[in-house]
C-alpha cells in the first residue's frame, strides 16, 4: 500500500505533451483519483483503478463534477504594477512613464513591498495560478520582500531584482556594479531556497548600457540554472528605440544574444516584432517566449505571430503581464489570446491553450519535472475548476459534447468564479 496522506476524487485533467503534436497527450479522466503524500503526488488515473490503493484512515474530498487540473504557470507578469492595473495610455511608453515608474518608486520600502506582494499573491492563488515569473523593481528590497513572502506559503515562484542603469528616472536607475551585486546576493540568499528561484531581470535593452548586459551575462553563465527575464519586440517604437541604442546590433533580440543572454531558462515577454531570423535564434537557443495577449491589446502593441512561432518550434507560454494586462485571470488571458491568434489567422483550440498554460508553461521554464502536470513524483500543485460556476458558463457546459468544448467554454466564460480551489505543495490556498 502506497503511503497517501490526501485524495481527491474529480474529472482529472493534465498533459504529457503538446496535443497539437500528440493525440495522446492529453490525460482525462472523467472520474478520477489524485493521491497525495505531504508535498507530493503520488498517484493520478480512473477512480476505479485506483480507489483500492486508498488507505481505509484517509478522507476523501470529493469534487465530483469539477476538473482537477495542474495550477496553472504565468510566465510574465510584474507584482509592483498590481495597483495601477487598468490605467490608460496612448501606448507603452507614456504608459511607462506616467504610471509604472513613479508606482515603483515605493518599494525601496520592505513593509510596503511586502504589503503589495501577500496581495498579489493572493490574486493569483484566487485565480488558479500557482507559479508565476514575476517582476521585483530595481530596489534590492522589493524582491527580497516578494521571496519572503512566497516562501512562507511555500509556493514554486521565480523573481528577480530589475536592472536599470540608464534612460529612467534617477530614482529608478542602480549602476552596473551595484546591480550584478544585488542580484548575486539576492541569488545567494533565495535561489533554491524552499520553493524559490532567481531571475536576472534586465527590464529591457534600452534601459542598460552595454556593461550592465555584460555583467549580466556574466552572472547568467556563472549560475546557469537561474532564470533570465526580459521584454523584447513589444512595440514598434520600442524596438526603434533599441536598434538605436544598439546600432552594432542586427536586431532588438540580437542586443541579448550578443551579451550570452539567450540559453535555456530565459523568457523573453511579447516578441510581437520578430523577423523569421530572429524567431529561428529562439530555438535554437532553447529560450522561451512568454505570450502577452491581455498587455498587447491594451496598450495595442500588435498581435502575436503564431503560425511563425510554430513553424520553428519554438517554445510558447501564456502571461497575464499584469499591470499592462488587464486581469489576473489565465482564463481570461486564455480568451483573449485565442482572438488574437484568430485575427492573425491561426485557429488556437481549448487543448492547446490549457496545455500552454500548465505543462507548456512548465516546459518553457525547464521545470516540467516539477510542476505543470499531475504525474507521480511531482509537486502537488493543482487547482479545482467548477464549469457550473455561473449560471451562463453552467448552461453552456451543460450543452458541451466534448472536452474541447467544455474547456473552450470556461475559457472563453470563466473567471476568478470558475476556481473552486487552489492547492500549492498539498496546502489548500483558496
């Protein structure tokens, strides 16, 4: 008898693969069993074939007519923007200037910081996410606040202090000395520590001079297993912007190729202004794109190329980008990507948009192992979705004759609402 501290009966939902690539890689189980010990699952299949396993002193929970599914993964997303979410602009820039920076300003202030962090990660608890790259500010501070707090709640989380050394304003702007020092320390301090891991965070080209990208580099080949997060190709002006601050650089991506910024474990956010050059380099670097769908719209930086990213097999996630992203919602991110892919004329199905979202998103961190499925062995990180949630998503769902219409449903119709319950390591958060 397989030692079980927790069961779960419900639809069971997860992948193995990309079901674009794969019919067998989605694992549905209409009635289901996840099995639990401690942090870890152990098991996940039919009800039937494994209800024996069961230990007669173990409680069931049951959420019979719910899908249990892998929490789901954003890859993008910057917690110091949670409270000017929703604000206008003519386009990023502005944007930038009129509301990100001054609301960064706070979080040289460890309490404030902390404050803001344990709200977010509340938002993204209630909304199903259970790992996210996030964004800290340039203030050492903001993102030792953000681990102190994830760590107590013991959730998988990557952040990163933000590199800016030039073209932002003085209360913003570290050195290329003082920023390699934060992030190594800050690297010392948390990266594996418990549940958490480190990104060097140059914010983007523009607001780096050569040496901070070179030492940035440098700390991305002395510590390979940490992650690197940026933005690149989000807006037209923006990339002018860059070629002209770079002008030895073939492209906005090449900036970061050429300081040995591209390898595995890096996640480049948008790419909405790639040339067929540049998106080949993606791959065969093994780095990752984080598709911002909500964010684009918005401040109407252009839509996403699918059929390119496709084409040379480079690997996609999904982000909220909050607060240039309108909602903490991955479902509602999931609708909104599924009408920009439509508008560029590639047809994005349920399947594959719930397999971006949690093993997809996995995958691009290198951390399929760990989280992003509901295979044995890995980190019992899981949400509870209720299609009945409301009274329209119930009356559509009610009416779907398959899985990819059930999924396409909640994600076009869901919300907050349609998350009955998150666990992070085994723990029930919401």
């Amino acid at each position: 008898m397989m030692n079980v501290t927790q069961a779960f009966r419900g639809s069971i939902l997860y992948f193995t693969g990309d079901p674009q690539c794969d019919d067998q890689a989605v694992v549905w189980h209409e009635d289901g069993l996840l099995l639990l010990n401690g942090e870890t699952i152990v098991a996940s299949g039919a009800y039937a074939s494994l209800r024996d396993k069961l230990p007669e002193h173990i409680s069931l929970t049951d959420y019979s007519g719910k899908l249990i599914m892998p929490g789901f993964v954003d890859t993008h997303v910057h917690y110091p923007q949670t409270d000017i979410i929703a604000s206008p602009a003519e386009g990023l820039l502005p944007w930038l200037e009129t509301y990100t920076f001054p609301a960064e300003s706070q979080f040289g202030d460890h309490e404030y910081a902390q404050e803001v962090a344990a709200f977010f990660l509340d938002e993204l608890l209630k909304n199903g996410t259970t790992t996210a790259m996030v964004y800290s500010t340039v203030h050492k501070e903001s993102a030792d606040a953000f681990f102190g707090i994830s760590h107590q709640r013991n959730l998988r989380m990557v952040t990163g202090k933000v590199l800016m050394d030039r073209n932002c304003p003085d209360y913003l702007q570290d050195t290329a000395e003082s920023g390699a020092r934060d992030s190594e320390d800050l690297i010392r301090k948390w990266h594996g520590r418990g549940r958490q891991l480190y990104a060097l965070t140059p914010r983007f080209a523009p607001c780096s001079t050569n040496e901070q990208l070179g030492l940035t580099g440098e700390l991305a080949r002395q510590y390979p297993d940490t992650f690197i997060q940026t933005h690149v190709a989000e807006n037209k002006d923006e990339c002018a912007w860059a070629r002209s601050l770079f002008p030895s650089a073939r492209s906005y991506l090449d900036i970061y190729d050429q300081f040995g910024l591209m390898r595995e474990r890096a996640m480049y956010a948008h790419c909405i202004w790639l040339d067929e050059t540049d998106t080949r380099r993606m791959a065969e670097t093994g780095s990752a794109i984080s598709v911002c769908p909500t964010s684009n719209l918005f401040l109407g930086s252009g839509l996403f190329d699918f059929s390119s990213a496709e084409q040379h097999q480079v690997r996609l996630s999904i982000a909220t980008d909050v607060g240039g992203g309108t909602s903490f919602s991955m479902l509602q991110t999931m609708n909104e990507m599924h009408k920009v892919a439509r508008m560029g004329g590639y047809h994005l199905n349920a399947l594959r948009m719930f397999y971006y979202a949690t093993l997809g998103g996995a995958k691009a961190m290198q951390l399929e192992h760990q989280i992003g499925t509901l295979q044995a062995g890995t980190e019992a990180d899981f949400i509870v979705l209720n299609p009945k949630a409301t009274q329209l998503l119930s009356r559509r769902t009610e009416n779907a004759d398959s899985l990819e219409e059930m999924l396409f449903a909640i994600a076009m119709l869901g919300d907050d609402r349609t998350i009955e319950a998150t666990y992070a390591a085994g723990i029930r958060q919401k």
